[in-house]
C-alpha cells in the first residue's frame, strides 16, 4: 500500500481529485467517507435541479469529479468498496465478485466460519461469523490504523447494513459493524472486537426495527410536482414487486421484517444515527492529536433498485429523501468534529442499468433480458448431447459460468476443448452477448487499456474466476430474475459513478471532467 500512494503522489498533486497544497496546513482531523450503494451518477444528471440540501451542498461547495468510473466489467457491491478502499483493481484485491468459486467451493466475500471471526451476539458469539481473510492485500484502513503513534491515535470504523460493504471498507484492521439478518441487529465479529461494544449494545436496545411497527413513506415533494415529472414513474409492469412502497404506509412484520424495513429511507435514517452514535463514542476520547476515518455504505437504495430500477418512484423519492437526511448528518458532524476539521467524500460502489423491457417500450430493440436459469440447462444438454455428459456447468454467478471441477478434472486436454468451444459456440448465438472468453484465453489476453473487454482484464484472477466469462450487449442483462433491474456490465451507467471532496473553508465548488478511477481514491486519502 505505501509503494501504490507513493506511486500515485504526482497524480495527486497535478491532476488527480483535491490537490495536496490545499491541505498544507488544513489537514482535517475526521474523514468521512460516504458510499452510497447503487447511486449511479446519472441521478446526478436527472436529479440535481431538485437537490436542496445535502446533495447541494456537496455538488456546490465541494470538488466534484463528474468523470470517476469502477475499472471492472462486472461491478458488485464487494468489489466496489474493496476497490475504493485498497486503491487496487480487482484481480490484485481479489474480490472478483460477491461470490465466487474456488477449488470447487462456494466462497462468499467476508464469510468467515472461523472461531477467531465468530460474529458476536448479546451472549457471547455465535457459531458462524465474518473477517477480511478473502482480501488479498491490506486497504486504507489497515495503513491509517498502522500509522497510529503513542500521542497520535487513528481510529477506524465501517458501518454498514451489508457485511461484505462494512469489511470491503474497513478491511482487516478496522473496526467492522453491519446489520445481522439472523440477530436482526448491529453486530460485528471477534475479528474486529474481543466483544460487543457497550455502545453497540445500547444503540440496538434503543433502536429496535421489530418495535417500529410500520413506516410512513411520505414524499419529499408533492406527488403532482416537477421532481417527480419522469417517464415511466409509475410503471410498475416490470418491477419484481408490483405494489408500490413510496408514499404509502409499510407495515414492518413477518419474517423478513428487517427487509422490509431495509427498503425504506428511515433505514438510511438509522444507519445514520448509527454513525453518529459511534462518532460521539470516539470523539470523547481523542485528543486533539487523534484522528478518525468513518466509512458509511448506504445500502438501501440499492435494495430498492433491483426491485423498482432506476427510472421508478421509489429510488427517485428516496434519493430525495438522502438529500435531506445527508445534510442533517453532516450538520451534526461539524457541530461535533468542527466544519474545518471534517472532509466528507461521497462516492458510490457501482451504477445501475435501466429495466430492459422499459428500454424496448421506448425503442430499444436490442435491449433484452436473458435468464442465466435456462441457459445454464441450455449447454448443458448441448454437452450432454453430445458427450454424454451430464451438467458439466455447475453455477452461473454475474456473467461468468463454473464447470463442475469433479468432470472437469477427469477430462482430456483435448476433449475440455471441444467442450469449450461448443458452450462459447452457444454463447455467441445470443443476441445479449457480445462475447466470451476461457479462463485461459482471458488469461493471455492483452486488450488496449480504453477498451470494454480491459475492464473484464482488470476483473479476472484465474483461481477465482470463472471457466467461461461473457460481455453482454449494451442494455441487455443476463440474470435468473424475470423482473427488476441489476448492475453487471462495463457501460457507463453501471460503472460511472458521483465523486465529490467537501470540506468547509477548503474546498471551493469546482468541478473536473478529466476522467479518473476509483482506484486512485485511497491513494488520494
């Protein structure tokens, strides 16, 4: 880590985000670190005149890179918040995707089923739990935390509803709190805490979700104003959920009540007054010396995206509703840190891509949906057909195709290769995908770097990556799902994303267009 910033230190200085002689005698004693998850910065470009709070402030005071992009083909929740907190690309990092196969197994980012990571519960710990083991290299984080001195303390946290959010932030050495959905609570494991934090406890005693009852969705605006004049607002034909969640009452019951919950803006409301309870935990204890990094994914705008896309009420009004709640958070962190001793950085993990089927309404014809399901029972048949072998794919996982390593193992060179060339054969034929690749042609592929097919480059670890990866279309998805929206192509509007620096009295309102990568962020902190 210290080889990459000092590698990138001329970037800073000269074309890269804020330029280091700012900081020469203001160098703020808190960072906060905002990552909203799903926010694409095309809802910068739709959503802005409506912005009156939070958003605005950020967008007018602060430095604003409006061309900041992911370096992968296939953006996911993991690999977007371990990519802005190592400074590194995925195939360095490792994490590929939220989930992978590797030796023939499942691995699930941040899992970790270890004693030394149980996940800790009001009696103890339980007997499943989660740590960074599955990052390849150390982040910011570990080097803020690293670089504490006797009189000079650094403390780090990273707050999420999501674990693989939390730990894709705050790394090994951080301290890592998310939302449990078996505790139905804020917890952390013990490889970030010897216990549950006194502070943590009562937070989650104080702020019950099962005691909530219902959420009053209100609108930010009048229903009938112009924030809400869009095409296709109200569409809910191709939505995975077809009643609407925006201005109606939700009742928060049944087994998955903390979901529920989840999809609403009070969730980003508590997630919020979370982090303000564990600033005003550190805060108490530091001295004018110490500092502090706060990482805060939101995660709730991406659980209704999928859902709704991107085009719908609910992420609109939602998005309206951050606004509001961003600039009550920020408020109260400079009333409590000082506004000039405070930068706050608001970025976000991945975009999100339209709904196909609403794209073909207005004229799209090559935007198409594509079930992985079938698909995946598709090649099979064909390899069955013809070699008698029977489900030689084993797991779809975001664009990418296992083999059954068992079968795999016992085959000719020869033979795989027939294989391979029948299944991409297959894959060629759908018009949602552009192309595909071995692991082993991927592997000695060399692309020009302003290329789509790179950022597949950038994204591929020969352990951990799949057997057969494709690129689809412009606009068209490949997923199980028959409804709803996702984030898994190289396009602008999965890739590109918001990227501002605020801090009061130093930062000036400017913004850059020169294009930049989400990799230089942590190299820039």
């Amino acid at each position: 880590m210290k080889k990459r910033i000092v590698g990138f230190s001329f970037l800073i200085s000269s074309i890269l985000l804020v330029p280091c002689w700012i900081y020469a005698n203001k160098s703020p004693h808190f960072v906060c670190v905002i990552v909203i998850d799903q926010f694409a910065y095309h809802h910068i470009k739709r959503l802005s005149p409506y912005f009156t709070d939070g958003f605005r402030t950020l967008l007018k005071e602060g430095v604003s890179f409006e061309n900041a992009f992911h370096p992968h083909g296939v953006p996911t929740t993991a690999t977007g918040h371990s990519t802005i907190s190592t400074g590194a690309l995925a195939k360095d990092h490792g994490i590929i995707l939220n989930n992978w196969i590797e030796d023939g197994q499942n691995v699930v980012f941040s899992k970790d089923n270890s004693p030394e990571s149980a996940v800790l519960t009001k009696k103890g710990s339980g007997k499943y739990g989660y740590s960074a083991k599955q990052l390849m290299v150390d982040n910011l984080s570990d080097q803020v935390v690293l670089g504490s001195r006797p009189y000079a303390k650094n403390y780090v946290y990273s707050i999420s509803y999501k674990p693989r959010a939390a730990i894709g932030m705050g790394g090994k050495l951080g301290k890592c709190i998310w939302f449990d959905k078996n505790l139905k609570s804020f917890t952390s494991s013990k490889a970030y805490f010897k216990t549950m934090p006194s502070w943590l406890a009562r937070f989650n005693k104080t702020h019950d979700i099962k005691k909530v009852g219902e959420v009053d969705w209100r609108l930010r605006f009048p229903i009938t104003s112009t924030p809400y004049q869009f095409y296709n607002v109200a569409d809910y034909e191709f939505t995975k959920q077809a009643d609407h969640m925006a201005g109606e009452i939700i009742k928060i019951e049944g087994d998955q009540y903390d979901k529920i919950y989840q999809k609403t803006p009070e969730s980003n409301g508590l997630l919020l007054s979370l982090a303000k309870t564990c600033l005003d935990f550190n805060f108490k204890k530091m001295n004018d010396e110490d500092k502090l990094l706060l990482w805060v994914s939101l995660s709730s705008l991406d659980r209704i995206g999928h859902i709704y896309g991107p085009y719908s009420l609910e992420v609109i009004d939602m998005i309206y509703h951050l606004d509001s709640q961003l600039e009550v958070f920020m408020h109260y962190v400079q009333d409590i840190v000082g506004a000039e001793n405070v930068l706050f950085v608001l970025t976000a993990d991945h975009g999100v891509a339209p709904i196909p089927e609403i794209l073909q309404r207005k004229g799209f014809a090559s935007a198409k949906r594509l079930n992985s399901t079938a698909l995946t029972e598709e090649m099979n048949k064909i390899i069955e057909d013809e070699f008698g072998i029977k489900k030689i794919v084993q797991t779809f996982k975001a664009n990418q195709f296992y083999l059954d390593n068992s079968i795999k193992k016992d085959l000719s060179k020869e033979k795989l290769n027939q294989i391979f060339a029948l299944l991409k054969n297959h894959l060629l034929k759908q018009p949602a995908i552009k192309t595909c690749w071995t692991n082993q042609e991927m592997e000695k592929a060399k692309f020009p770097k302003n290329y789509f097919e790179q950022l597949y480059k950038n994204q591929f670890n020969s352990k951990r990556s799949g057997d057969l990866i494709f690129m689809p279309q412009p606009y068209c998805e490949i997923i199980k799902h028959q409804k709803g929206t996702t984030h898994r192509s190289p396009y602008d509007y999965d890739t590109h994303v918001p990227l501002i620096f605020y801090q009061e009295g130093v930062t000036t309102g400017k913004k850059n267009k020169k294009k930049v990568y989400m990799t230089q962020v942590a190299s820039t902190l």
